[in-house]
C-alpha cells in the first residue's frame, strides 16, 4: 500500500485537530481568571494567549498551504519541484533550531562540568564561573537548590529541543515517507511493500522510546555503565533489525531519529516537568523531592551522551560508504562508539580531567571504519572496453532518473541536478559512478532498473580504464 496520496490530507487534518485543542486550552486559561487574579497571574495569562495567537496563526497558514499543496499540486507536474523546495526549507529549518538546541546544551555542559564550586562562594550556591565572550564579562551563578525569591523572568529552553523534533520527523515524512517505495525499500534488502516500510519506520520510533523509557524506570538507571552498555546493545539490536527490512540509508536515518527522540522526549516527559515541579516548589515555599531532580539530571546526561552519535548518523547519511556496506550495522556501531568517546573526552576535559586514552580510541575506532569500508579490491579484469559498451548500460538503468526529461515515476527532474544524458555528463561524474554504481552498488536506488553484476563490472572497468 502506498501511503503518499493519503500523507498531505492526514497532515492537514493534525493541524486542524491541534489548532482545536489549543483554542480549548487558551479558554481554559482565560476561565481560570478571576477577580482575585494577581498582576503576576494576569502577565502570565497574556503571555500564555499571546503565545497562543502565534501558534494559531502559523498552523493556520501551515494548514492553508498544505491545502492548498493536496489540491493544486497533484497532476500538475511540478510535484518533484515542490517536494525538493519543501525539503530544503524544511532541512534549514530543522538544522538552526538543531544548532539552538545542541548549541545551549553544550554549553549548560560546559558551565555544569567548569564550575567553580571551591572559592569564594556563599552559602547558597553550588558554583560561580566568569567568561568573556563577544566583547563583553559575563558573570554565572548556579544554585544549590533554589534562590530565596523566584526571579520574575525566567529563561526556559524547551522549543529548540520540540522543534527540532518536529522539523525532523517532517523532513523523515517528506524525504522517506512521501517517496517510500524509492527511499526506504530496497529488493535486494527485502522486497516489502511501500506501507510496510513506513510502518517499521514509525513503529521503531515510537516502540524505541518506549524500550528506553522503561529501562529508565529500573534500577539499572543508577548503574551508568551498565545503562551505557545496554543500551548500546538495543541500539544495535534495532540496527540490525533495520538493516534487514529497510535500505541501509533509510536503516541509518531511523536510528538516528530513534535516538533524536529519546532525546526530545527526554526533554518533553522528565526534564521540563521536573523543572516545573522545582519552580513550583520554590514559589509555594515547600521543599522539592531531591529525587526529581537527580533523575532530570541522569536524562540530561543521557542526552549529553547521546548528542554526538546523533548528528554523526544524520551526516553519515549522506555517505554511501557508512550506510551501502554489507555490514552497515556494524559500521553504524562503530560510529556510535568512536563518538561517544569523543563527548566522554570532552566532558573529563572540561572538567579539568584528561582522559586521553579517548582520543586514540576514538581515532582506532574511526580508522578501522575507513579501513572497512574501502571498496573491495576486484580480481583485474584488462580487457579494453570502449564508451560504445556502457553506453546503453546508462540508457536502460540511469536515465530513467539522471536526464533532462527523467521517465521514473517518482523522480520527475534528475536527483541532485545528475544527468546522464551525453558522454560529457557522464564522465564528468566518472569518480561518483564508480562509488555509487560500483564500489557501494547504493544505485541504481533500490536497484529499481535491475542493473547487473556484469553490468556493474563493465562501468567499473571502463572508468578504470580512464573513462575514455
Ligand atoms: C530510480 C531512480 C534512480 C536511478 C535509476 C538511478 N539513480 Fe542515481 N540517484 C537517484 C537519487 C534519488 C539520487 C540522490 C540521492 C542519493 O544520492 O542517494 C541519486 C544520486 C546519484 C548520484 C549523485 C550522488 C553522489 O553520491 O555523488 C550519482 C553519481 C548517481 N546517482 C549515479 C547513478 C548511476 C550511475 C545510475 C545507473 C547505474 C543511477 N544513479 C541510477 C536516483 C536514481
């Protein structure tokens, strides 16, 4: 079953039913007023209804463009066009707001793990540190619990990590789900339907939060080694669960949006509650559960670790050496654990601790990886072979996606601006080919036009030969 008619309309839908539980929620906050309303309550209130109109008038105009995308575009010809702009908009979108979100983390990491927690410090406090930056002094003071007096302004950082959530899960739907059949099946992986795929896409998401969420909940939480290590092993256990339904690409970017989410729900289910708990506390004057807090702190640090191999996997992606390997769960692995190793170098050197053995490890782990997944060497074949041979192995297999006027019935204008329509495009891609068609065999995509063995060999060998 082919999801892609069905996406557009569903979306449309979601906003339509988010923008009524928002208006519901923005009357209840105005019904909670009552004469009794303090000033303080009262700029919460408008603040909370401002927020609100924001959010009612961006879905409002979200909802009116994707109506009017289910309505217009279909037919039209131009849906290849307005998928490529929708991803690149998309792709900016969650990229800034994924900078916003890892930049404040990293440096509430930095502040946590340089502290000055010794020297000249008053009773109340935990730690102090002094920086300078963009031409000015800044001067922190962190908390053992909280202030005597709640500031009237306080800074949450919340919507970085929830939109970034949300720009990736549209960029998953608009580059996966829209175009399943073409980026997540691959035959020669498993040949399962377009619906299929997008269900154990989908379905890792949501069953791998759950599995984490859980784990959370035993005492193996408090045992961080442990916790690191098996968890390490379910990451790997869904790779290799991926990697034999899916196309590597599609396998990879699942485990990196797996983790992204642990991540944001992370953020959205124990750290924000929990911080709103100790807010809450402080203003009605009662002590807070110390318990609450320690459990936020071992979800942020999760996240601290979990950062790195996040955004490694999501660039990975982009490179069909990692994801096109025949062991390609195993690569995924290896990247995870030669990143890992770099935050945890990180964070004992911001802590003023060296911990240099990291470094070589991170390095050993990163070297075997580009040792793996060099292209095997092939038996030599030297039989000359002129451009005449290739030539209709293009034709049948290529041009279908990469030509001015492509036939495929996904790809309407050529993928990544490639053609191969006269022998000067071609080998002006010459060096690309051979990764892609030969060495990875990561295209023809999902080898959609059947390409063969021998096939693969005569392209191989002839830009071997010079691509004459
Ligand atoms: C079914 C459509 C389709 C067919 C057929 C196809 N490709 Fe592609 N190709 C794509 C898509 C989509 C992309 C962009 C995504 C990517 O890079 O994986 C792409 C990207 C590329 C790139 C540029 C990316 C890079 O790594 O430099 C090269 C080179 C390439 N294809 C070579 C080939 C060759 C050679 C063939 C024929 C043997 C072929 N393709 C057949 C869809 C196709």
């Amino acid at each position: 079953m082919d999801f892609s008619p069905y996406f557009l309309p569903v979306a449309v839908a979601a906003i339509l039913v988010a923008m009524i539980l928002l208006f519901t929620s923005l009357l209840t906050v105005l019904m909670k007023m009552s004469d009794e309303t303090t000033g303080d309550e009262l700029a919460d209130v408008k603040n909370t209804l401002r927020r609100g109109r924001i959010a009612l008038v961006l879905s409002f105009t979200l909802a009116g463009v994707l109506f009017l995308a289910v309505k217009y575009i279909p037919g039209s010809g131009l849906e290849g066009h307005i998928q490529d702009w929708l991803n690149l908009i998309i792709r900016w979108a969650h990229v800034i707001l994924g900078i916003s979100w890892i930049g404040a983390s990293f440096y509430f990491i930095f502040l946590e793990n340089s502290l000055n927690r010794t020297e000249n410090l008053r009773d109340e406090l935990a730690g102090n540190l002094w920086a300078v930056h963009g031409g000015g002094f800044y001067y922190v003071e962190k908390y053992k619990v909280s202030p005597k007096e709640l500031p009237k302004k306080l800074h949450w950082f919340k919507y970085e990590a929830y939109y970034t959530w949300l720009t990736g899960i549209l960029l998953l739907s608009v580059v996966y789900y829209m175009n399943a059949k073409s980026f997540m099946v691959d035959p020669s992986v498993r040949d399962i339907s377009a619906g299929m795929a997008v269900l154990i896409g989908i379905g890792t998401i949501v069953s791998g939060w759950f599995v984490y969420d859980i784990l959370c909940r035993t005492p193996l939480l408090h045992k961080k080694q442990a916790f690191a290590f098996v968890g390490f092993g379910i990451v790997v256990l869904y790779s290799i669960f991926l990697t034999q339904y899916l196309s590597g690409r599609a396998a990879f970017i699942h485990i990196g949006a797996l983790l992204g989410t642990v991540m944001a729900g992370n953020v959205f289910f124990v750290i924000i509650p929990s911080q709103k708990e100790l807010v809450a506390a402080a203003k009605e004057g009662r002590p807070v559960n110390p318990e609450l807090g320690k459990l936020a702190g071992l979800r942020s640090l999760h996240n601290n670790y979990i950062t790195l191999p996040v955004i490694f996997i999501m660039i990975s992606n982009h490179f069909p050496a990692t994801f096109g390997h025949t062991a390609n769960w195993a690569i995924l692995a290896g990247l995870t654990l030669a990143s890992v190793a770099v935050r945890h170098y990180l964070n004992l050197h911001e802590k003023g601790q060296l911990a240099v053995r990291m470094i070589p490890f991170a390095a050993v782990a990163i070297f075997a990886l580009i040792v793996v997944t060099a292209p095997k060497a092939t038996v030599k074949n030297t039989t000359p072979i002129s451009f005449a041979e290739v030539e209709p192995i293009f034709k049948d297999r290529c041009t279908v996606c990469h030509s001015s006027h492509p036939t495929d019935d996904v790809q309407k204008i050529a993928p990544g601006g490639v053609m191969f329509d006269t022998k000067e495009q071609i080998q002006k891609m010459a060096p690309r080919i051979l990764v892609r068609a030969v060495q990875t065999a990561t295209m023809p995509q999902g080898n959609k036009t059947k390409i063969t063995d021998d096939e693969r060999e005569k392209i191989g060998r002839w830009i071997e030969q010079g691509a004459k």
